[in-house]
C-alpha cells in the first residue's frame, strides 16, 4: 500500500528537534493563554516551528516576508488553526499593511525577523508585550539602537554560535549554490562568482561555490574581514576589479544599495545578479531595471529577468533582488537540519521570555548560553541514540 504525503510531512518528519519539544509542550504548555506574533519566511520548516509553538499552547497570528511566502505552507498552517494573515507577495506596502494586521492582536510575544516587528511596535506599544526574538543579523542592526526604548528581552537567535555555523555558514552557502543552478541551469566550473560580504553567510557561500569549481573572490568594506578572506585562500580584488571580472555576483552584507545602476558600465556582457541577504535592497533592481540605457527588459516566468543594454551587454536578474535561495521555482531554503538547530533555540528563547527567564537587561543580546547547550546536546543525543544500546 502506498501513501501520499505533500513535502510539507516530509520537512516535519525530519525536524526531529522541534518533535521532541512538541512533544514536551504538549505537557508543560509554557505558551498557554498567549499571543504569539510572528514575521517570517513562511515555507515548510516554518510550519514545523510554528506547529510546535502551537503544541506549547500559544494562538499564533503570523505573516510572512517579502516574495518568500509559499502558499502550500500556508495552506497547512491554516487548516492546523494558526492565523496566517495575506499572501505571497512582492509589494512592500502590502507587505508593512500584513504585519500592521499582527500587531494589532497585540500579541504577548514577537517572534521578528529583520527587526520590522518590533520597530513598529515602537511606533505604537501596547502594555502586555513581554518580549520576544529576533532571528537576522539585519534585524540584531536596526534594533540595538532603540534598547533603551524597547526595554524587553529581545534575544537574537543569529548571535548564537549554533545558528553561526550551522545554518549561517553551512547552510546558506549550500542553498545559495542550489538556487543558483536551480533558476540558471549554468554552469559553476570555472565561473568567476564574487560575493559582496564575509560574514558567516558570505564564508559559507564563497566556501560553496569554490567546492562547486568556481574562483571566487570576496568584497569586503572591512579590511580586517577581507584579510581574512585572503587567507582564507579567496582572492580579494578592489571592488571595481572584482564587478567587472565577474559572471556572476552574490550579495550577502545586510546593507543597502550594494550593487546599483552606477555598476553597469564595469558589469560584463551575461553577469548573473543575485541577493542572499533578508532585506531585497542590496540590489538596487528598480534602478537597474529603470537605467536610461535599458533598452529591453525580458522577464521570465520563473523569477528571472534579462536586461539588455544599448551597448549589448545583457545583465541577468534574480527574484528581482530578493533572497533567491527562498524564491522562485520549488524554493527549499536551508537544510532541514539546520533550520531545525536554528528553530529549536527560536522555540526556547520565547520559552526562557515567556517564563520570564530573561528579563530587560537581555534586550538584543544573543541566545543564553545554557540555551545554546542544550539545544547542541540534543542535536548529538539524537544524533548518537542508537548506540547506547
């Protein structure tokens, strides 16, 4: 006898972590009586930690980010009685108008990412919120200036070193190299791939392609960062060498206007465009797209754009500057392990908030320690189990 399953069951089946604190939830229901707010990429891990939330006995109103929403996930969210509010969507003012939609239930917990959440809270606060999570780097930046006027445990889940090297460097480098050939069908060999950022996200991506057959070379605005991408064994060029030598470029700096229409002239003819990072302004696409010498755009049905310019070079876009690891056609995101790591120290933290744990001295600051650990100790006690017999 044969049983269909959807991917979704698949994805949940091996989030072994998040099945073990479900399970544990399902009695202690650290979560019951509270809302738990989120902003997040909505795909299937997604579902796995949401689910697990829920087991904890929280009501979770949840949106998700920019052109990363996949409908199938939010469909089983649904039908499991989270409140998802809209849809997949490219529009940033719809997008500010969803997550405007969770606030307003006020929830007791916030679960962030890019820090969108909590800056909107500020421009409105409620009483009962108690604190909550940030998951992104970008978000950690926008929100440690505004400590002073949070005032609540904040914890950042990118901090931890668990979700540095596991998800961060490992992870994003293999989804990275993944999406690429799964939008192009290009060739990686002997390609010439440059990444703007070094960070954990940037090693692992350049670390990737380089495994892939590609050269590479590294970006950096810190010149400590870049030195260590030269020892690292990447080439480091200045910046306008390493535009122009490239056939394809990857953005991952959690910046703004990375690469922009002032870049054309050094690209060469077919360079393949590409963000990694969470905010889809690294790529300035409206300004490229926009350039006076554009002079044919060709979009694509699968999320990928070529631009022709009056000179005859052809520049070429993806997901129109979005994170393209969880956009366009069948997008899977990180490993499920990963995510798994990642959204089992998520599912503590608003555990340690919600218990009060932490209190506001812990506004932006990493993932406990203790919390790290445990999640690291259940990850190798499942890993080795069998062998205790």
């Amino acid at each position: 006898m044969t049983t269909m399953s959807k991917r979704i069951d698949w994805v949940r089946e091996h989030c072994k972590l998040l099945l073990g604190i479900s399970e544990e939830y399902r009695r202690t229901r650290p979560f019951e009586g509270l809302k738990i707010g989120t902003g997040i990429h909505i795909e299937a891990k997604t579902v796995a930690l949401l689910l697990t939330l829920q087991d904890g006995g929280a009501n979770i109103v949840s949106t998700g980010n920019l052109n990363t929403t996949q409908p199938d996930a939010v469909d089983v969210l649904r039908a499991e009685g989270v409140t998802v509010i809209g849809q997949p969507t490219k529009d940033s003012a719809e997008h500010s108008a969803y997550q405007d939609e969770v606030l307003a239930v006020h929830p007791d917990l916030i679960l962030d990412n890019g820090g969108d959440l909590f800056v909107r809270y500020l421009d409105d606060p409620y009483p009962n919120l108690l604190g909550g999570t940030e998951e992104t780097t970008s978000g950690r930046m926008r929100l440690a200036p505004l400590r002073d006027r949070l005032k609540k445990p904040v914890l950042v889940i990118n901090d931890s070193p668990i979700k540095q090297f596991a998800e961060n460097e490992h992870a994003v480098g293999q989804s990275a190299l993944e999406s690429l050939m799964r939008f192009t069908n290009k060739v990686t060999n002997g390609e010439q791939v440059t990444v703007f950022g070094y960070g954990a996200c940037g090693r692992g991506i350049a670390d990737n392609f380089r495994g892939a057959h590609a050269r590479v070379s590294v970006v950096d605005t810190n010149p400590v960062t870049r030195l260590r991408a030269h020892l690292d064994g990447f080439a480091t060029p200045p910046r306008h060498l390493a535009v122009s030598e490239a056939d394809v470029i990857i953005t991952v700096t959690g910046g703004h206007d990375v690469v922009t229409v002032a870049d054309l002239p050094r690209m060469r003819d077919g360079v393949i465009l590409a963000n990694a990072g969470h905010f889809p302004t690294e790529i300035d696409a409206a300004g490229i797209l926009g350039a006076s010498d554009v002079v044919d755009v060709r979009e694509y049905s699968d999320d990928l754009i070529t631009v022709a310019l009056s000179d005859g070079k052809r520049i070429h876009l993806i997901s129109r500057g979005h994170m393209f690891n969880l956009a366009g056609p069948r997008p899977l995101g990180n490993s499920i392990e990963s995510m798994d790591l990642g959204f089992a120290l998520q599912a503590r933290c608003l555990e340690a908030v919600a218990r009060k744990d932490v209190d506001a001295s812990s506004c932006v600051v990493p993932v406990p320690a203790q919390i790290d650990s445990a999640v690291a100790n259940s990850y190798l006690d499942r890993k080795y189990s069998y062998q205790s017999s």
